[in-house]
C-alpha cells in the first residue's frame, strides 16, 4: 500500500500532495474524535441504565424485567434473592412438621358439591391417589372431629376459598389452629377475584395484602423455595395469563416467602400504584414462624398449570413428603396398527429413518427410550411404492425396535366365538414374525380397539397364552375409558393387564394444521395440558399411537419429543422406559391392590357392550341376593323363594355344596362367564326374577363391593337370629361334619379360646363368632348399597310364620304376581318346621341336615355368649333405628337384660 501511494505522489505536484495530506489528517482526526464521541455516549447510557436501575430498586422494591429474556434471565429474575422484590426477605429454616400423628388423608372444604375449583382439586387428590375427606365450607366454620385415639385424623387441610379459613368464628378457628399447631397439619388455601371482592385489602389476620382482579403477565419461580419437589424452576413463562380475576400478595413479613413471581398488567391501577417491572407473588408460603402453622396461599384457581404443579409440590412438602410422588416416571409409546392403513397414510422410507433418528433423539431425555411396534402381518405390502418401501426398511431395522402381536388380520377377538379361530389369526401373525426375524418372545400383545381384554373375551386370553405365552396386555377400557385418572390394572389367568393411556393421537390425527380444535390443542395438552398431568401424575403411563401418527406431519414424533422437552425444562421427573414385562411386574409392584380385578356389568357401559360378544347377555345376572349369614334360616328361604313362579335360583355348584359362592371367594377370578354359566336365560327380562343364595357373603369383607361393582341394582336379604344361637349352631353343624377342632374341644372352650390358643381351634372360634357382628357387617354392605336395596328379615319370625315374611318379601323385590304362601305352606309337626304343600296332601320339606336336633346350650355358654354380643346388639339397634326397621323379638329381649 505505501508503495503504490508514493508512486501516485511522483504523478502530482508537491503543493498538491501536501493539500491532499492535510485532507487526510483533517479526516483521521474526525474519525477519532466520533470513535471517542461514540464511546462517551455508550458509557454514559450504561451510567444512566445503571442508576435507572438502582434508583428503581430502592424506590419500587423491584428491577427491570427485559422484554427479551436469555437462557439464563431466570437467574436474574427469580434466581437471586437480593432481586426479589419484597423487604426483609430473609431465607428462613421451616418449621418441622410430624406426620407419624396423623392418619394420609387431606381434608378438603369445598364451596359446593360441584364448584368447579373443589372439583379440580379432588382430580389432583384422585390422581395422585391421596385419600381425603370432602366437607362443605360453612358459613360460621363448623368443623368435622379432628382427632380419634390421640391421633389427628388428617395430615393436611385445604381450603377451596381461603376467606372461609379466615372469617371462621373464633371457637372454630381456636380449635382448628390448635390441631393444626399439635399435629404439624398445614393448610392450603385458594383466593380467586370475583366482581364482589375487594381490590386491596389485607388478609384478616395476617401481615401481608392482597391485590384482587388483576390480570397478570411474565410469570417465573422462586428457585429458593423449600416447597419444590416435582417443580424445577425454570425460564420465564412469558406473556399474558388467561384471565383478570388474580390476586397477588404484597408482603413484607419475613415468616413468608414467596414460590410463584409475575407482574400485573396494569400496575398504575394498584393503591399505592406499582412500577411497570415490579414483581407479585401469585403463590405465597407462610413458613409458620408467625403462629405455628404453615400454609401455602393461591392467588387464582388451578386452570394456570404451574399452580397445579405447585399444588402438588405443596401437598408433599406439607404432609412431611408423607403424600408425595416419586420423582420416577416410566413411559412406553405403543404404535399400533404397523402395516395397516390405507394408501397415504402410511410410512415411507424417510418416515422411517425420521422414526428411528427420533428415537436416538429421545433417549438423551427418556434412558432405554423404543418405541414399541404392534403389527398386522397380513397388510405388509398393501401400500403405495414408496409406503412399501418404508415397510421394508422397519424390517431392515427390526432390532432397533420393540415389536408386539396385533391380530393378523386386525380383527376385534370378540368377534370370534371360540379359540380355534383366534388360534388360526395368531398362528399366521406368528409365522408371518419368524419369517422376517420379528422377535416373538417379548410376553406383550395388544388387541385390536382393545377388544376382548375388557370386558374379558376368555377365549382371547387362553388364545394369547397358547400361541404368544403372553404375560402382559394393556387397555383402556378397565373399569371405564373415562375418566382416564380412574384406570387400573388388573391380573387375569396370569396376564397381568396394564392401563393405557391416549396422547391425543388417534388413525386420523395426520396433519397438524388439521388437528381436531387446531393445533393449538395439541400444543397446550403437551405444554401443561392434559398429556402432561397424565405423565406428572402417573407413575408409569403406556400411550396408545397409531402407525398414520408418524407418517405425513408426523404428530407422534412431533408430540413425544416436545412433551420430553417441556417434562425436562419444568420438572425433576426422571423419564426411563422398560420392556412390558418389565414394566408390568414395576406397575404391581407399586400398585399391588390393584392385581384382584373388579368386574362390572358390561352392559352398563356403552363402550363394552361393542367390544363385547354378541352371544352374550347380561340378562342372566341375578336380581337379588340371599346373603346370609350362615345357620339363620337361608335355605329354609331360598326353599320357599323357587316355590314362586317368577323366581328362579342358579342351578347348584358341585364343589361348594349347591352354593356359587362366587362374590366371596375365588371363584371371583374365574370372571362373569363363568358366573353367569350358573344361570339360565329368562323367558321375560322384566317379570323373571334370577337369585343366588350364598350364606357366606354376609361376613365376606369382599362380597358387598364386588356384588355392587356387578350387579349395582340388586336387592340384598339377609337373616338374623340371635347370634348367640347362631354360634351354637354354627358348632353343632361343625360337629356333624366331623370336623376335627368341633370334636376336639366344647363349644366353651371354643368360645372362650384365648389368642395364644392353637391355630385350628381360633379359626372354629372365629366362624362362630364373627359372623354374630350384624351391625359390622350389615354396614359394610351399606357402604356400597343404599338402604332400600336391603332387607332384614327376622329369622325367628320366618321359623313361626313365614307366609307373613314372604309376602314382605315379595313386596321388597317388586315380583309378580303375587304367590299365596299361606296357602301353600303346612307346618310338618314332625320335622318341626314349615314345608312346601304338593298334590294330594304331599309335602316338601328340608333335607336330613336341616332341623337335626342336639343338646340345648348350657348357661355358662349362654351367659358369656350374651355378654360378648351386648355391644354388638346395642349397635344393631342404633343402626335398624336409623334405617327405620323393627327390631327382631329376639334383639328387643337381649336388650332388656342390658338394662
């Protein structure tokens, strides 16, 4: 360069080249004078940002919130707490609570049976499943009992209006405040803005104001709070909140602490008006160091789903993490239908390849993430050019997936009435896998609609057993598709069936413009929304997709990588996944109750009446019960019940002595097939009146819920005779079948066995004598039948005038017509009891077994019999006083020697 310069100086003159130099320097100088003028003026912004800044601070309490956010602005904004905006705020040690005192159970004060905010948090307690106890919020306050035995019967308390807490009378609120303060119960309260309520007020009776019918925007969270457990704080929620009816809390106290941060849209309309940049807390938490009780505040209801989270968090951290969830979630993607569906639906090669660089991608999130593929081997190749080639490369890569059987041909197995024809579809799906190396012994299958699993097809299952040896299967539908929080597990004839889940994908979910409601339903279901409470809420989630999800727009990939992506950023769940049979073993290990199934009438529930078999009806379920107990005059009643002709019994088991006993024993498992085996079809549904009579369902703990979860509109009957000849009997019938502990030992030596007695003479004790706590029992089949599904029949009457008991009887079942037993019982002098009156003079009566005669009981027996059963006895008073039935001769005359 200074080459070429000096040689263009030799081409002008010299008083040229010096005015040109002087050009120069003129314009260097300029250039340094606007470089220093450029940093004078950048300097002095920074200068006049930082004191805008300071002088913020201390004049608002608050600091400037950019408009644009970094990654690490939360650091700034909620991350630091000498930018909070509150004085004083001092990070103080909680107060230790003790949930050793208390029983689980959260109780919960709702405004109404169906307030919408009442509703949403018994969603969230069903979810989680946390036993509560709901109690409408009165006006004055009045409480339920708080305490049982020196232990407090709740381990938490929530408020669905806060102002009720706060506005109790002061009895009330004494006693509860002091529960709370001996048992380390915390209190959990919502305040939500209506057009009634104040704009700013404080709280009554605590050091801090509320703000109400704000609108809100740019929300973040404290990283610093004790109460995060699932929550981890995150980047800045930017934007507006729905709604205007929030309230925020302005305090200035140090036992409080703030968990969730956001500005108000329009601070100037606040007393005293706020700055633009000034933070609120939405979410407060009173650390108890004010009065001994810790409390955790909402300033809206939970539509917002950070709150839901935090509400979670809260119930945790205040039970002692006593009610918490496992930070572990386990998540299975299913896609069924692989190489079914119609041309351009399906996937092709570039599809393929997107899947299983997904997959890759999504491991970095989700540790062992496969994608689980169920195929139909009978549609391979029934696709366009490019859609074939796209089946050919999923076997290429059939080692990088998971695969399960479908049906062959896609069939529903309901549709198929016996085995063989099930045998027939797996056997070519079967082959079909060997051919082209799919494993086939992975134990997971899943049915076409989840046909067959629920309602159980058993034909299904022996099929899947024989073919497949399958160990687990999954549905929906158990005990009904919605709602989806109420799903469970069950295990039969050693499959153990898992919940499955939907994700908002179905065959025709394909475009994402063309989402059903737009695709912004898709979004907020992943960001938030239903999908993913269904992950934060349970524990291991299988999710149902379909092949068309991953082809064209790909949704499926679309959806599991973004929900991965927003359960990382605002949780500290940990996702993993795990082969089915994994899987199924983890999900009864932590669900263990769940193994026994509950069957329900298929006929109630649309959706099961389809996937159920046509062959099959539902009319050959009973109408009523005959309950028991045992010795009371059962058999004498189911005698004189087939005498009528309306009324008709099952036919009788071979193996429990005539009686199903299907409710109360194994047999449960066997499933409603083979109950309803036991019964014929009626001639006419409305008039036919089918029965069952089984004498142990009354003391079953079992038998009432699973009577109620089948036959719900059933009529239940049951006998009572004084318990204490009950017992005797009961020995006495014990006797005559040789049992080895009723001959061994006297019916007081029985009844009087303490608890170190031998095993065989404490089991006789307890048939004898349980079965006498009427009260008990009868209230626990109330807990699942109203009472006018139940009668109680006097047993000592149906012995002296049965005529007069089944005309009662026939009453309470509503049969018709209407049969005269007067005139078709006749009392045998002989026998000693009453018998069925046949064609010329004939009677019916009883078998040997019935009626035999023995000892009477002594009076030591009978002395200490009465003793035992007082308590009893005065209970069954209270409780047939309270349903408005008489007492039985014998119980009026037992309560006479109470007295």
């Amino acid at each position: 360069m200074d080459y070429t310069f000096s040689k263009a100086l030799w081409k002008i003159d010299v008083c040229a080249a010096m005015s040109y130099l002087r050009q120069v320097n003129t314009m260097n100088f300029i250039l340094k004078l606007h470089r220093h003028f450029q940093r004078t003026v950048i300097l002095l912004a920074t200068f006049c940002m930082v004191s805008i800044v300071i002088s913020a601070y201390y004049l608002y309490n608050g600091y400037k919130q950019e408009n644009e956010l970094p990654e690490t602005s939360s650091e700034v904004e909620c991350g630091d707490p000498q930018a909070l905006p509150y004085k004083l705020m001092e990070m103080k040690t909680t107060k230790p609570v003790d949930p050793l005192r208390t029983d689980l159970v959260v109780l919960v004060f709702v405004e109404s049976q169906y307030s919408t905010l009442g509703q949403d948090i018994i969603t969230i307690l069903e979810s989680s499943r946390f036993q509560f106890h709901i109690e409408i919020a009165s006006g004055k306050g009045d409480l339920p009992v708080l305490i049982d035995k020196n232990k407090g019967k709740y381990a938490l308390i929530v408020y669905e209006n806060i102002l009720k807490y706060v506005n109790m009378d002061s009895w009330n609120r004494g006693l509860l405040d002091k529960y709370c303060i001996e048992y380390g119960v915390g209190v959990i309260g919502f305040h939500k803005g209506t057009e009634n309520s104040l704009q700013s007020f404080q709280l009554k009776g605590f050091p801090f104001h509320v703000h109400s019918n704000l609108g809100i925007k740019d929300c973040c969270i404290n990283p610093h709070s004790p109460l995060l457990h699932v929550t981890k704080p995150s980047k800045l929620e930017k934007g507006p909140l729905l709604g205007n009816d929030w309230a925020v809390f302005q305090i200035n106290h140090t036992s409080y602490q703030p968990v969730i941060f956001a500005k108000v849209k329009t601070p100037e309309n606040l007393s005293p008006p706020a700055a633009i940049s000034a933070l609120y807390a939405t979410v407060i938490h009173d650390l108890g160091l004010h009065d001994g009780i810790q409390r955790v505040l909402f300033g809206n209801n939970l539509n917002f789903w950070l709150h839901k989270l935090i509400f979670i968090d809260a119930i945790s951290f205040l039970s002692g993490k006593k009610l918490t969830l496992s930070l572990d979630r386990y998540i299975l993607v299913d896609i069924d239908d692989i190489f079914v569906g119609k041309d351009g639906t399906r996937m092709n090669t570039n599809d393929v390849q997107a899947l299983l660089d997904t997959q890759n991608l999504l491991r970095a999130q989700i540790t062992n993430f496969t994608f689980n593929l169920g195929f139909s081997g009978k549609f391979y190749h029934t696709g366009t050019e490019e859609e074939d080639e796209g089946d050919d490369l999923l076997l290429r890569s059939v080692d990088e997936f998971w695969w399960f059987p479908h049906m062959w041909s896609h069939m529903q197995p309901h549709l198929f009435h016996n085995e063989s024809s099930l045998v027939e579809q797996m056997i070519l799906n079967k082959k079909f896998a060997l051919e082209h190396g799919i494993p086939t012994d992975l134990g997971y299958a899943v049915a076409p609609h989840h046909s067959g699993v629920y309602p159980v097809h058993v034909q299904l299952y022996d099929a899947w057993k024989k073919v497949w040896n399958i160990r687990v299967t999954s549905t929906e539908e158990y005990p009904h598709l919605k709602p989806a929080r109420y799903r469970r597990g069950f295990i039969h004839k050693n499959i153990m069936v898992l919940p499955r889940q939907t994700c908002g994908l179905f065959t025709h979910t394909i475009f994402y413009k063309e989402y059903p409601g737009g695709p912004k339903e898709l979004d907020k279901s992943i960001q938030g929304g239903e999908l993913f409470f269904t992950v934060v809420l349970n524990p291991i989630s299988i999710f149902m997709t379909h092949l068309s999800n991953y082809g064209n727009d790909r949704l499926g990939l679309y959806t599991f990588v973004n929900l991965a992506n927003f359960v990382h950023t605002w949780t500290n769940l940990k996702l993993q996944t795990l082969p089915p049979v994994q899987l199924a073993h983890k999900y009864f290990e932590l669900f263990p109750e769940q193994k026994d199934p509950l069957w329900q009438n298929p006929c109630d529930d649309k959706r099961h009446r389809d996937i159920w078999s046509k062959e099959k009806t539902c009319d050959r379920l009973p109408k009523f019960l005959v309950v028991g107990p045992q010795k009371t005059g059962t058999t004498a009643l189911y005698l004189f019940l087939i005498m009528h002709p309306s009324i008709i019994s099952n036919s009788p088991s071979p193996k429990t002595f005539e009686e199903v006993q299907f409710f109360n024993r194994n047999n449960y498992h066997r499933g409603i097939d083979w109950y309803m085996d036991f019964f014929p079809t009626p001639s006419n549904v409305t008039t036919d009146f089918l029965f069952e009579k089984s004498a142990n369902y009354f003391h079953s703990e079992e038998a009432p819920k699973r009577a109620a979860s089948l036959i719900p509109k059933a009529k239940i009957i049951t006998i009572l005779i004084d318990p204490s000849d009950r017992a005797y009997s009961w020995y006495q019938h014990q006797r005559s079948h040789e049992d080895p502990a009723a001959l061994k030992f006297t019916f007081y030596q029985v009844i009087t066995a303490g608890p170190r007695a031998p095993s065989e003479l404490r089991a006789l004790q307890k048939r004898c004598l349980a079965p006498g706590w009427y009260a008990t029992h009868i209230e626990r089949w109330l807990t699942y039948f109203p009472p006018y599904q139940l009668l109680i029949i006097d047993g000592q009457q149906l012995r002296t005038d049965p005529s007069t008991v089944m005309d009662e009887v026939q009453k309470f079942l509503g049969v018709s017509p209407h049969y005269n037993y007067s005139e078709a019982l006749t009392f045998d002098s002989h026998k000693g009891f009453w018998c069925q009156l046949l064609e010329e003079g004939k009677t019916k009566c009883l078998g040997k077994s019935k009626g035999r005669k023995y000892p009477p009981m002594d009076s030591e027996c009978r002395a200490f019999l009465s003793s035992y059963y007082r308590d009893h006895n005065v209970e069954l008073s209270k409780l047939l006083h309270k349903l408005g039935q008489p007492l039985p001769s014998w119980l009026r005359q037992e309560l006479q020697k109470v007295r």
